[in-house]
C-alpha cells in the first residue's frame, strides 16, 4: 500500500529558507500547491507535492 508522508508549514518553511507566512501567501497566490486538510485546524503537504514543485523550479 503507497501511503503518503505529510509535513507541516513549519518544515516547508524551513526546506526553502522562507517563513510560514510566506509559504502561506504563496499558496493563496497559486504559486505553491495547496495542503491536505487533515483535521479541523490541520493542514499538511504531500511531501511528493512539495518534491514536484522544487523539481519543477529547478530543485529550489
């Protein structure tokens, strides 16, 4: 079974040098692609989406 790994804002910040609320703005932007809500209050990437779109950007 292919199960997905999840991470929160907090990591995708850290990955690409930038704040939280940077990540956030991108994402209402569209330029970075939208998270998993889990759970009320819980939002997650797919750390292959996030993969894609470093990858997309010449590995960011």
């Amino acid at each position: 079974m292919n199960q997905s790994i999840y991470i929160p804002d907090v990591t995708v910040a850290k990955q690409f040098g930038v704040s939280r609320a940077t990540i956030w703005r991108w994402v209402q932007n569209g330029a970075f692609p939208k998270p998993v809500k889990l759970s009320p209050g819980c939002s997650r990437w797919k750390i292959e989406d996030v993969q894609k779109w470093a990858d997309s950007r010449g590995g960011v």
